[in-house]
C-alpha cells in the first residue's frame, strides 16, 4: 500500500512529496522490516522518538511522529501518534472488525469467564470464532499467547486481519480500562458491547472510582449513532450495577438489561447454587426456561446471563443458546479445582479484586461442612487502597485466613502484608510471606470436610518478584501439597 493511499483514512495532514511502497506497520525499531512505517510511541519508561533512526537503519522508509525529527525519510508529523496509529492499522488491514460481528466485555470482574461463554455459543452454533483475552489469543482454534488483555490498537487490528484470512466470522474479546483510556480498540467497529460489574481496582491507574468508571463509559459511546436494519447496534447492561445508568445515556445503541434483583430484559429467578453447579429459571423476552449449569456462585449466573443476552441480540435461537451454557464447564483459574484424591476441597481462583474474593468466599460458604482456609496477598505496584479491604473480607468470611505475597514486583513483600494487616486489627490471621509455604500449610492442615482457597494468581504460571518473572502455578504446588500430606 502506497503512503498516501494509507493516509486517506487520516485527513487534514501535511504529507511529503515522495510516496513509498509500505509493505507493514511497526510501533518498535526492533521489529521493523525493510518499507515498513515506523509510529513513535512516547509510552510510561520508553519514548519511541528515541529510537527513530534505529528504524530507520532497519528499514523503515517513513516516520510517524509528534515532533519534528531529521532522519533521511519521510515524517508525518501528528498531534497523537497512538490515535494515529489505530487509524492507519485499521486502514492498512483493510478495516477487518467490519467484516466481523465483533463483541467487547467490560468490567472489574467477569470478563473472561463471559468471554469464553459467549465465544462457546457460537462455537456450538457453527460459527467460525475469534477470541481475544486475559489467557489467550484463540482465531479459528488456533491459540496464541497474549501479554495485555486487550493488545495495542497495531497488534489488535493485525489480529482481527488473520481472522478474517481464517474466516472468522464471530469475534469475542475482553476490553481492559486500560484499553479504553489508551486508545486501544479506536477503530473496532462493535456491534454488541457487554459490561459486568464496576467495583474497586485498577486505581492506581485511573485514581478514582469515577475515573475508573469513565472509562468503561467509553466502550458504550464507542458504538455507532447510525441506527442500520441489518446492522443492528447493542449494549447490554447489568440493571443490578448502578455504573449501567451511566453507560445507557452514553450509547446511543439499543440498551439491553439482564440481573437478578433489579427488573431487567433477562433475568434469573428461583436461583440455586451448589459446590458443583447452580440453576435458576431464566425470564426473557419471549418467555422462561429452566437452566442447570456446571459453573456455581451467584457470580456465574451473572455471567451467564450476559452471555445468553448477547447471544440472543446476535439473532441465535435460545435453545441452541441454552444447550451451549448448560455444558459449558469452567475456565482455567476461575473457580478452578485440584483434586489430588484428597477428602477435603482446594479451589483456585483468579479473585484478586475485593468484589471478586467476597464473591467467591460466599460460594464457598454455602457449601463448606468446617473450616474454609483462604490464602491471599495483594500485587505489588498496584492500587494499595485494596490491600486492607481484601485482608478484611478473607477474615470476614475465611475461618482461616493465610496473608502471602502475589507477584510483590518491585516493593517489598512486607510492606504489602503490612497494608494488608491495617485492614484486620486484631482479626485472626497468619502471615506467611512465601507463597509457597503459605499454599503447604494450608492444604498440610487442612481435614476432611474443609475448604482451602488460593486466591489472587489464578491461571497464572509465574511470579514477579523484583525484575525477575519465576515458574509459580497456584495449582501445580496445590497438587505437590496434596501429594506430600
């Protein structure tokens, strides 16, 4: 693609006089390969105009930048470079999300679990799908690894392109706060946009709740105002979170509803929860049905409802839809368990929120015979303002609640613990700052009839621990334990 062709998508630029052949995008000198576009990204420890001539020694025959630079080759210079760089992915894989039928998940808590529903629907229902989140990169069956939840605007659209090569036909992904705010998913063109739930994280980053919450606005104001017959615009909301208010008067798309307590579009009643499944009745618009699922807490019937909501607005017939939720089983991480032959539950589990550890604790209540042993620490380099909440509610609800580290990072796992303590004064707890040895002596400890739950990492199979990122799995040194009582 010509230089100019790919910047008829950006107007009201100045361009140079020279037109090279652009044969790819890159955001990093690295990965430049002779003709492609080099996009300087000022990003939080490294500032891409640095490294402009480094491209240009590998290759790249134009510059997209913020500033004036001298490099030999032709520079475009732009007031955002991020917004830019969405612009020209979008156009230069030929705009891939609209050929697709493209769904977001938003939210604290619930996304992959949603995610990985939604996208077993339509698996069930033939379509050829794509899905993009927290664990995976998943086009056609075929799975890649992912570092962000949502990639960058330049690795999502490439993404999207191969779907499309894969004849994808139904695309579902996560979409981070940090996605939104950074400019991530500018381009995506959703025809259905989901949110969860709103509570405590990520504030370290976005400050305030009301920040936090503005920026899971933007996925809803992100779909279009042209109200098209066969291309039908939705927002599907959960009526028990206040934050929906917000994001209904942010769309302009068709809104929605689905919850348990509040009146909604679809809702579940007569809801019954187990230590291996749950069951409710599901009021929609065209009547009620009785579901089972393998997944348990009330949390899963929200998740459930969202998919079923999506679903439904896609134009899938409900039996299919329902056939497909009542066998899905669970994702990796959530809710996860270890089963070594021993008489007593271990339950790993990705909480690492507040919302997401009470939620998954008053689970566990409802079917625990004796004691529950909660295990649990609080990332480094992350919102601090969580660490006494989390310590209080695993002593609220945990009869043995163990404090550990998570992935400290670049602070001192101590220190971590010491915010957590603030919360819990004279609550009964211990501390083991060692991961591992917190996980060995819950399970060495544990008896028939318990329940040891392994909270925060999850999927996880690391550990950060300064710079250095360590082999840890929750549910591998779970299962030595167990072999070693």
């Amino acid at each position: 693609m010509k230089l100019h062709t790919l910047f008829e998508s950006y107007p009201i630029i100045k361009l140079p006089n020279s037109n090279p052949e652009i044969t790819g995008i890159a955001n990093n000198h690295v990965h430049i390969a002779p003709g492609n576009l080099f996009v300087c990204i000022s990003g939080y420890k490294v500032d891409g105009h640095n490294f402009a001539k480094d491209a240009v020694k590998n290759g790249a025959v134009a510059v997209v930048a913020e500033k004036d630079l001298d490099l030999g080759v032709p520079v475009i210079k732009v007031k955002d470079t991020k917004k830019a760089m969405a612009i020209l992915a979008d156009a230069f894989y030929d705009h891939p999300t609209q050929k697709l039928h493209l769904i977001g998940i938003t939210g604290t808590n619930g996304k992959t679990t949603t995610s990985y529903l939604i996208n077993s629907i339509f698996k069930d229902s033939e379509h050829i799908t794509g899905l993009i989140g927290t664990l995976s990169v998943n086009i056609a069956n075929q799975v890649h690894e992912t570092k962000n939840t949502t990639p960058d605007s330049l690795a999502l659209q490439s993404i999207f392109h191969k779907m499309r090569e894969n004849d994808v036909e139904t695309a579902v992904m996560e979409v981070s706060s940090h996605a939104l705010v950074q400019g991530r998913v500018n381009g995506c063109d959703f025809d259905v946009a989901v949110f969860t739930n709103l509570t405590q994280d990520h504030l370290d980053f976005h400050h305030t709740m009301e920040e936090y919450k503005s920026a899971k606005a933007l996925l809803f104001s992100k779909l279009g105002n042209v109200y098209k017959k066969n291309q039908l615009k939705f927002a599907v909301l959960n009526a028990d979170d206040p934050a929906s208010n917000l994001f209904a008067t942010e769309t302009s798309a068709h809104v929605v509803t689905y919850g348990i307590d509040s009146e909604a579009d679809f809702t579940a009643s007569d809801v019954k929860l187990g230590h291996n499944g749950a069951s409710f009745t599901l009021q929609y618009p065209d009547g009620a049905k009785n579901i089972t699922l393998k997944l348990t807490g009330r949390f899963n019937v929200y998740n459930a409802l969202a998919s079923i909501a999506a679903a439904y607005v896609s134009n899938l017939p409900i039996d299919t839809i329902i056939q497909s939720i009542e066998k899905a089983t669970g994702v990796p991480g959530r809710f996860e368990l270890v089963d070594g032959g021993q008489d007593f539950s271990v339950i790993v589990d990705y909480a690492h929120t507040p919302d997401s550890l009470e939620n998954v604790l008053k689970t566990i209540k409802q079917f625990a015979k004796k004691r529950i042993y909660c295990v649990v620490g609080c990332g480094g380099d992350r919102d601090p303002s969580k660490r006494p909440i989390m310590a209080k509610i695993a002593c609220q609800y945990a009869s043995n609640p163990i404090f550990t580290s998570d992935n400290p990072r670049s602070e001192d796992p101590l220190a971590i613990l010491d915010d957590m303590e603030k919360g819990v004064i004279g609550s009964n707890y211990e501390i083991i700052a060692d991961r591992k040895e917190a996980i060995h002596k819950a399970i060495q400890a544990s008896e028939h009839g318990d329940v040891v739950l392994i909270a925060g990492k999850g999927h996880e199979t690391y550990q950060i621990i300064g710079e250095k990122v360590y082999d840890f799995d929750d549910r591998l040194v779970a299962l030595a334990a167990i072999k070693t009582k």
